[in-house]
C-alpha cells in the first residue's frame, strides 16, 4: 500500500511499512471498540 501523502505529492511508491502501520492502527481500533462495547454490555447487564 502506498503512503496516502506521498501519493497526492506525486511520487507515491509502494511501501510495506506503511501496510503494516495501518493494518497495526486498524487492529487497535478494533480492539479497543471491542472493549468499550463489552464494557458497556457488562455496565448494562450489571444495573
């Protein structure tokens, strides 16, 4: 996957550095959605 910037600047080259970056970043999000979501589900059932 090519950087996003270096891209729109014209000189976009494929870099496995940067698959690895947004894969990592989209694995946090996940996790942490998925730990806000039973959080909020163990809060819920506990009331």
């Amino acid at each position: 996957m090519e950087n996003f910037i270096r891209v729109q600047l014209g000189d976009g080259e494929s870099n496995c550095e940067w698959s690895v970056l947004y894969v990592v970043i989209a694995a946090f999000v996940i996790l942490v959605t998925t730990g806000i979501l039973i959080w909020l589900a163990l809060c819920c059932c506990k009331r």
